[in-house]
C-alpha cells in the first residue's frame, strides 16, 4: 500500500473534515446524539443525499458513532466518537472566526446567521450550558 504524501499537515485535517457539511455536520453533534432526520431539519439547504454519504465518510474515518437500535420501526442515531470529540477545539475556533467574520462584514451577526440551538438569539449565562 503507497501512503499518502502531503505538503502540510492542514490537508489531513481537510481531507476528514473539509466541505461544506462536514463540520456543520459536526458541530451539530457537539450538542449531542442526533437522527439523520433531525440532522436533515436543523440543516435545510443539505440534501438527503449529502447528509447520508457525509455522515457515512465521517463513520468511516472514525470521526462518528453510528448507533442502530434494534427495534421497529429502526432507529439510528449519530453521535461524535472519542476520537471526533478531539475536533471540538478546532470546531469552536471555526465557530468564533466565523461570528467575527460576520460581524465585521455585516455588524449583527443575526442578520445572517439562523436561529436555533447553535445560534441563540438569547446569550446564554456563564456556566448555564
């Protein structure tokens, strides 16, 4: 087997976490087990499609947990591994460029940004989460 050869170390994180969804995908995830279909409503413009082989490329690098539940109809959740909960630092400093980022282009960030649990429109006290 030939092993990859990269110009800098940013690829590999890149090549497991880069895209559009994947670190939406991700960061939704920090907040806990999800379904596909709970992933689907709290991110409209992904197709079904995407958000399966996202979630599938993530399983596979080991970044992702799937969990079926032996019942009926089935149930599968989603939740990060030990080995994506090590991604949340990066994660969290991609969320708080991103915020700065927006409120530099466009003064509040809620003129852009979409409410929900990642988004509050309410800041959450010190040591409430």
């Amino acid at each position: 087997m030939t092993k990859k050869k990269y110009n800098i170390s940013v690829e590999a994180t890149l090549e497991v976490i880069g895209g559009k969804w994947k670190c939406v995908i991700l960061c939704h995830l920090t907040y806990g087990k999800r379904r596909t279909s709970d992933l689907k409503r709290i991110m409209p413009g992904i197709t079904q499609k995407m958000l399966t082989q996202q979630l599938r490329e993530l399983e596979q690098d080991g970044i992702v947990n799937r969990i079926v539940y032996n019942q009926v109809p089935p149930k599968v959740e989603y939740e990060l591994s030990e080995y994506g909960w090590s991604l949340k630092s990066i994660l969290d400093s991609l969320c708080s460029w991103g915020e700065r980022h927006i409120i530099k282009e466009y003064g509040d960030k809620f003129i852009v940004l979409e409410e929900n649990v990642l988004n509050p429109r309410e800041e959450m006290p010190v040591g409430a989460e």
